[in-house]
C-alpha cells in the first residue's frame, strides 16, 4: 500500500505552505515521462493538448538548436495515457489524498520545459491567480523535476509562509521578453526566498496561495519539470460554470 505524507510533512505544509517528497518518483518512471515529452514536441497531437514556444524563439530573438530548445511548456496532456500516469500514479496519488481529502480530481497538468539560450524566468506569483475554486486550502499544486533543478538551470524559489496572505494584486512585469501568462504578484519582497532544488523524481506540494518563481537557466542542459494542480471534491466554483464540467477534469483513483 502506498504511504501518504507523515505527520511531519503535513505539518510542513501547514506552516510553510509547501513540502518536498523526495524520490516519489523512481529512474524508470521519470526516464518514461521524459522520453514522452520529447516524442509528443516532435508529433503533437493537437487540442486539447497544446505546446507553447519560448518567447524568444517566438519573437526571433533565439534560433533554437533544435525542436526541444524551441518549447516553453506543454499543456493539457490528460488524454495521454503514459504523461497522465503522473497524476495518477499510486504514491503521488496517496499524498495527495493526504493533503485534500478522499475525493480527488486534477485540474490542469503541464510539462514544463526550460531550455538553455533563453531568458525563461518565471516572475514570483500565486498559482490561485489563475482558477475560480475555493477555498484555496482545497486546491494543492505539484511540481517533480524530471531532469536537475538547480539554481545554475533555474529551480523554483519560494517564499516560505506566504500562503498565509491573500490573493494578491498580478500584472506582467515590465521584463524584455516574458512568456504568455508568466504574471507577477506586485509590490513583493522577494529577499526571504527560499530555493527549492530537486533531483528527478523529486516532488514539490505546495498551496496555491504560495508565491513561487524561478530564474534562467545557465546551464547547457534542460531544466524539465512534469506539474498538475488538483482540487478537493467538495471546492467550490467562483466562476459562472462549475469546476467539475472542465472537460479536462480527471478524478483521482
């Protein structure tokens, strides 16, 4: 039987508003993941998957070295079977019903992709900018490297605690190339940041209400991430259409 968080780790989130699980994810299953982010950048499948290009590839300010280099991020991947075995493989699946409850469903799934010779940063916000359910508390974020996230090839950074506020104020920063929907919280004190470094298969929990960023990759290499968000059965709609008739909403097992 799969184990869920410990008491610990439960307590973690609570008051830091994320916590890392370290190795969720074996070698195998990671290399699998990887392997089929790469097979669907070179034959994408259309709606309602969808990948985006880098914005300075867009823009013609880089020439990408090769198809890989050109993407920002793949979204909406529930109609694969092998990427969506992320959302529902049995120890991802046990924490997070550690953390929402026994009714589970995903809401959205991205493959972050962040290749070298890009700006790619990504400004600190709040991921609950982007959905009307609420409470926030029903709603869990995760993001699991799938190759080295460092701060050489741009990890993520946290404030710790900062889910403890509210929804704040986001515009697009005023940076020379940002990518589509990379908004910013405003007026925000970053210098208590925390960097959260991953090996593959390393998994981040963290609230929606926690703000997070990530900068550029210096590297040679790929900063690669696979990252869902998942709602509690009994969250509640803000917008006018409730959440559980978004064709891509899934439950989890």
């Amino acid at each position: 039987m799969s184990e869920g968080l410990t008491e610990a780790e439960l307590q973690h989130y609570e008051k830091q508003g994320f916590v890392v699980r370290r190795a969720l994810f074996d070698a195998d299953t990671v290399a699998t993941f990887d392997a089929r982010f790469a097979e669907l950048v070179a034959d994408p499948p259309g709606p309602p998957m969808q990948i985006m290009r880098d914005v300075m590839v867009a823009k013609g300010a880089v020439a990408p070295a090769s198809t890989l280099h050109a993407v920002n991020k793949l979204f909406s991947f529930e109609a694969d079977d092998v990427l969506f075995g992320y959302c529902t493989h049995a120890q991802m699946a046990a924490c997070l019903h550690s953390l929402l409850g026994e009714e589970v469903f995903s809401i959205s799934t991205n493959v972050f992709n962040k290749p070298p010779g890009v700006d790619g940063r990504h400004p600190f916000h709040q991921d609950l900018r982007y959905y009307r359910i609420r409470p926030a508390e029903k709603i869990v974020g995760t993001w699991t490297a799938l190759r080295m996230a460092t701060r050489q090839t741009g990890c993520l950074a946290v404030l710790p605690g900062s889910h403890k506020g509210g929804l704040l104020e986001h515009g697009y920063p005023d940076w020379e190339y940002v990518n589509h929907g990379f908004y910013a919280a405003l007026d925000v004190d970053v210098s208590q940041r925390e960097y959260v470094e991953l090996e593959p298969g390393d998994t981040l929990f963290f609230h929606p209400l926690l703000l997070h960023g990530s900068g550029r990759n210096r590297s040679d290499g790929f900063r690669r991430a696979a990252s869902a968000h998942f709602v509690a059965g009994d969250a509640v709609s803000t917008g006018s259409k409730p959440w559980r008739d978004n064709p891509l909403v899934r439950k989890i097992p």
